[in-house]
C-alpha cells in the first residue's frame, strides 16, 4: 500500500486558483433577482419602518404626557404645601377677640329669642 503523498506548494496553488475560478463562475452563472421580488421585499421593509416609527412616536407621546402628568402633580403639591405654610403663618385670634365672638354669638341668641 502506498503512503499518503501531501500536495506540493505549486499543486495547493493550483488546487486554489482552480476553486476560486469554479465559485466565479457560479457566481457569472447564478439569474438575476426578480424585480418584483425585490420591490415586495423593499415595501415590506417599508411597512415595517412606518410601523416602528409609529410606535416610536406613540411611545414618545406616552413618555411625554407622563412627565406632563407628574410636573403638573409636583406643582400641584408644591401650591397645596405653600397654601398650608401660608395658613400657617396666619396668626391666631388672640383671647380678647375670642371672648369678643364668643359674647357676639351669645348677643345674637339672646336677641332671637326675645
């Protein structure tokens, strides 16, 4: 039985030169595409696109109106914590001018019954 002979540097060359022209010609001889063909894939591509950019668009809007949403909460709480601080700040009615309202409502009472 004879032994295994390895190709030589000039043989591995040609065996390459050989493979490159036989996928040459595959690719000279493969049809061309289908223009119809092409233009579906193009419009469906399209399709695609429009879709993703609605719902990138719907998207933005949600984010958009949730941060509207959460400003207007903030400023809301900010009024609601400044009308309390304001109220706050009012002083409250003295011994004298309690007595004075409380004698007012007891003038009226009388002033019904008689």
């Amino acid at each position: 039985m004879a032994g295994y002979k390895s190709p030589d540097f000039n043989e591995r060359t040609a065996a390459a030169r050989a493979a490159k022209q036989d996928a040459l010609e595959q690719l000279r001889n493969k049809p061309a595409p289908d223009p119809a063909a092409i233009a579906e894939r193009q419009a469906k591509l399209a399709e695609r696109e429009a879709a993703a950019a609605e719902r990138r668009a719907t998207r933005q809007r949600a984010l958009e109106e949730a941060k509207a949403a959460k400003l207007a909460e903030k400023a809301e709480a900010q009024a609601k914590r400044e009308a309390e601080e304001a109220a706050a700040l009012v002083p409250e009615k003295t011994e004298a001018e309690l007595k004075a309202a409380r004698d007012a409502k007891y003038a009226a009472r009388k002033a019904r019954k008689r």
